[in-house]
C-alpha cells in the first residue's frame, strides 16, 4: 500500500511538471541537472553522472516549498547564503554599468544559494537527509561550482540600462528578446539568460546559442549577441556566421563562467593565449602562425614575455607608459577582417587594423604607424626602446617615432609624409609611385608573403636584427670585417637601386669616386654608422646642415678619443664635409665635392683608439 502511495505521489508530481512545462520547451527540469531525485542524474554538459540525493523523490522541493519559505523569496526551500558572504564581483575598466556591480541581487541570490558552493545541496526545507551532498566541483568551463568569486563569470546585478548600452556598444533594453528578461525591467540577472526549468538548449539558457544540435539553431551567438553589439562586428572575421571554422562563435574567445583571464572573460590562461591556443597557431594554415613568430623568432614582440606587468587593458593610457605587447595592442579582435589585405596604399590601414584605438579619447587609427605610434611615440617612448635589443648609439638620441618621422626634420623616410625628393635613387617601377611607405615595408616577418614567404605578413617575428623583414647589416665595432655583398643590404635594395648608390647615381662623391661605394665596399664601414634610417628629429635640434641625407652618426663608430661629438656639414647639393673619428687626416675632416681629391685613408675604428 505505501510503495503504491509513493508511486501515486510520483506520477502526480510528473503530471504537473508536464502541465507547467511551457509548450516551446523541449525538455522539462525533470529531465535536467536541476532534478536532484532519486529519479534525476541527467543531463549534465560535462557528460558527468548527475547528482542526487539519497531517499529524494520530490522534485521541486530543491528549490520550492508551498509553506514556510525563505522570506523574500518566490516559495524558496533553501536558506541563502549568509549575509556576510564575501563575493568577488566582475571587474574591468571597460564595465560601465552604474553603479558597479557589488552583491549578487534579486533571482541570482537565489541560483548562488547552490551555486556558490557555501551551502550543500540536501540543505532545504523538510529535507531528512543527514551529512553533506555539496555541489559538484568540475575543471573548465561547466564547473557549476561558481564559489563566491565571480570575478570570473559574466557580470550579473546591476541596471541594464539605455546609456549603459550607448555607453557599452549594447542594444537598447527595449530591443532584447523576450525570452532574455531582466528583473524589475531593469537589472541583468542569472535568469537574464537562463531558466532553470528548461534545459533544451543545454546549460538552461534561454535561447539557443549557437549550437546546431538543439533546437532552433541558428548560427553564430545568438545569445550573446542578443546584447552585445560589438562596431562592425557584423564584417569582423572573427564572426562566425562568416567564418565557418569558428562555429563556437563567441565563446571560442570567450567564456561566460569560469574564464581563466577573468577580465574580459578570455578563454586563455594568458591574455594571448586566447589567439595564439586554438586558432593562430598554424593548425590551419602556415599564414595564418602567429604563435612560431611571436614566440620563437629571435627577434620579435615579446608577447607574455614581461614578467612584471605583460597586461594590456582595453582603456589604458595611449601612448602607452607601461611595457607590455599583447595582439590586442595592435588589433581589435572584434573588427578585424581581411579587407584591403594586403596594407597597400600607404598609409591607410586594411582591415587587420581596423579599430584600434589610438587615443585616450577613443579615436581610431586610419593609418598603420598610428598603431605604432601606441607604444613607439610620447614621452614615454624610451620604454619601448633597446630593451630586448641594443639601440645603435647616436648623436642625436630621439626613442619617440613620432618626432623621428616629423614633416619639419631636416631628412626622414615618408611614413607620415610624403617624399621631398625625386625618388632618384628607388628602382624605375617606384619612382613614380613610391612617394610614401609603411613602417611594415621594412618592419615584418623575414617569413613573410611581404618578404616572398608564405607566413603572415606583420612585426610579429624575424630573423632578422628589429624585426625587419630582409637583412640590414649592423655589426658592432668589434665585429671582424666581413666582404661586401648586396645581400647585406638586401632591406634597402627591395625600394632602392643599388647601382645608382653604390656606383653611378650618389651624389655623395669626391673627384668622381663614389663615397658610399668607398665606405662600405671598400672599407666595409656599414651603412648604420652615419645613416639613421627613420628621420632626425628638429625637436631634439637637428639642423638641414648638419642631418641632411638622414645622417645622425652612430658614436660607437664615429665618435672616439680625439672627436667626441662627429658632425656633419651639408655644403649643398654633392658637397659637404665630415669631421668624424675615423678620419686620419688633419683635424679628422674629410671634404667631398666633384672637383675634391681623393687623400684621407679611412679607417676602421678599434678599441684602442677610443
């Protein structure tokens, strides 16, 4: 008689799961983790057994009882969690909701009395069970033991509101979906996106976010971007209703609970390891390994590298002051794309830098060395500079790029102005047509399409000295001599003609003789020692007499025990002088003109003449 009681008991209770489950639902939360019965232990994402206690046949008496409920609570069986429970809300200088959230509110007080993992599960109303069934603790992105840091779970309890989303780059409140419903019509709560009655689209969330095994499946996150609404992110490469590959949408970067990078909710144990872990990393292709070049390259962005202080935040102070790279410093993963690749007409950006942010106030680069300039320009720019490399030495010591490339100095390479020459010396094809370059036309992978490889094009690694995509020979003084060879200066002849500098063209010449041939063929002096490729900067008092021709002298050359301070003299157009360590004649000055004569021995400085 009482097993045919507790049968009546259990039928009736199904009877009315089945009456209140609503029609769309699929699944009601008899069949769902939540149904902790003797007659549950389904349904987990994990694919774990699921949980239940002993001697429980009830269903909702987990959650609900018709009498002596918590107060405040909708028929709530369970004591909540202690009022001096410390929770650790979710943080990022990017969360722009007012006032911040602090303690979890309304209905996720009621999820968090489970999920928080400070009361045991058999804990509720009329439960008889003894000892303790806590809540499972899982490893990865399905643990349901939230605990009561939720610094890495999506933000929950505060107001969702119409300058929250203008703010936030969010759809208006009153553009959500119905099924995502806020709380008061205001505040963003566990039951914003889940309901914990109906499992059918897994992790009880409220509509199917993207998963082509459940019901109304549609491609993308749905769920997520019900809300979100990234710039531009309909175009963005990484959007998956785009790019098949990325079929888990949002969450192949993100993750909404449980996120290793808390800030950001990143799925990485490390910042970069969210693009380099599953995607760039040459499982698909070798154009698209970032992770070879940035993490063996000899030379390259020391991404992670920087014990100290590697965090790259979304809303940091620009130009940058702390040293750190990360591959967001460089691009916004929510608008990157592909357009215009590759970087083409100098010194507009293509879509792979689409949306970076240049600026405090939030203006966006239109041109490639604006995001350079984020971390190599300003009055902080020294921190960029001769850290995992040496610096060449010279006279005129300028780390900030930005006075480095100025329209007013007296010579620079046209990154952000035109040329001023002719272009004489650049090979026939460019002359008409080369009047401005980008700082990745000599800054690049050696491995390259740029450099006639088949790898991703970008500073990201060389092999060569400053992440340059050829050779550019800079020994140090003590170096042995090495022969010239063109290949050597393989970097400047992509652009340059190397007849005309090295023999015919140059108009640094003396009574015919071409000085550059005679420097650095003949005396294999390199081209580092009186050039400075980028520019001199008139800031830091260069003058179109003393730095014509992008002469800035390296001191570990050119300066010595007899000349401390080199100086060059522009005389006009093939004239000019220099008065340089170097030098063995009278004073150390060397006159050149096209009518001067060929005296001074030049030679190779040592040790122990300085």
């Amino acid at each position: 008689m009482k097993s045919m009681l507790v049968g009546k008991t259990f039928l009736f209770t199904l009877l009315l799961l089945v009456l209140s489950t609503p029609l769309h639902a699929k699944l009601s939360v008899f069949d769902s983790p939540h149904n902790l019965s003797i007659y549950g232990g389904r349904g987990r994402a994990s694919g774990q057994p699921g949980v239940t206690v002993a001697g429980e046949q009830r269903v909702c008496v987990f959650c609900h009882v018709p009498h002596n409920a918590t107060a405040g609570t909708p028929l709530w069986s369970r004591s909540l969690s202690p009022e001096g429970t410390e929770y650790i809300p979710y943080r990022s200088s990017t969360l722009a909701a007012e006032p911040k959230p602090d303690r979890p509110t309304g209905a996720s007080k009621l999820c968090l009395s489970c999920h928080d993992g400070t009361i045991a599960l058999n804990r509720y109303a009329g439960s008889k069970n003894i000892g303790s069934a806590p809540i499972p603790t899982e490893q990865g992105f399905n643990n349901p033991n939230l605990s009561t840091d939720l610094s890495d779970d999506h933000p929950i309890s505060f107001g969702y509101t119409q300058a929250l989303g203008v703010k936030s780059h969010l759809v208006s409140p009153q553009a959500l979906p119905a099924e995502m419903r806020l709380e008061g019509g205001v505040n963003v709560e566990c039951t914003t996106c889940h309901d914990p009655h109906d499992n059918q689209y897994g992790n009880f969330l409220v509509m199917n976010n993207g998963d082509p095994n459940r019901p109304n499946f549609v491609a993308g996150s749905p769920l997520c971007t019900a809300c979100h609404q990234p710039v531009n992110w309909d175009s963005s490469s990484h959007n998956s209703t785009l790019v098949e590959s990325l079929a888990a949408g949002c969450l192949s970067c993100h993750a909404a609970h449980n996120a290793p990078w808390a800030v950001r909710l990143l799925r990485g144990t490390k910042q970069s390891d969210t693009c380099l872990g599953s995607c760039h990393n040459g499982n698909d292709t070798s154009s698209q390994n970032m992770k070879a070049l940035v993490t063996a390259s000899p030379y390259r962005h020391p991404v992670d590298d920087l014990v100290s202080d590697p965090v790259h935040d979304e809303n940091e102070v620009l130009p940058a002051e702390t040293y750190h790279v990360q591959c967001v410093d460089c691009h916004n993963p929510h608008q990157a794309n592909s357009a215009n690749a590759p970087l083409a007409s100098p010194p507009q950006i293509d879509g792979r830098l689409r949306g970076v942010r240049i600026d405090t106030v939030g203006n966006v680069a239109t041109a490639e060395y604006q995001v350079c300039f984020r971390c190599h320009a300003g009055d902080k720019a020294s921190r960029f500079a001769g850290i995992t490399q040496t610096m060449p030495n010279r006279v005129i010591a300028e780390p900030n790029q930005e006075n480095r490339f100025d329209l007013q100095n007296p010579s620079f390479h046209p990154v952000t102005a035109d040329r001023r020459s002719n272009g004489a010396s650049l090979l026939a094809t460019y002359q008409p047509t080369m009047t401005r370059i980008y700082c990745s036309d000599c800054h690049g992978s050696s491995q390259s399409r740029k450099a006639g490889g088949a790898g991703p094009d970008g500073p990201h690694g060389s092999q060569y000295e400053h992440i340059l995509l050829a050779q550019y020979y800079m020994p140090r003084v003590t170096d042995p001599r090495i022969a010239y060879n063109a290949s050597q200066y393989s970097l400047c002849f992509r652009c340059h003609y190397e007849p005309f500098v090295m023999d015919s063209g140059s108009a640094f010449s003396n009574g015919g003789v071409n000085e550059h041939s005679r420097h650095v063929r003949d005396r294999q002096i390199p081209c580092f020692a009186c050039h400075d490729p980028h520019g001199v900067s008139w800031k830091m008092l260069a003058t179109p007499t003393n730095n014509a021709h992008l002469i800035n002298f390296d001191r570990n050359y050119a300066a010595g025990g007899v000349v401390s301070t080199p100086v060059y003299v522009s005389a006009g157009v093939g004239q000019g002088n220099c008065t340089v360590n170097c030098h063995t004649v009278a004073g150390n000055l060397h006159n050149y003109s096209p009518s001067g004569s060929v005296t001074p021995k030049l030679l190779r400085p040592k040790l122990l003449s300085r």
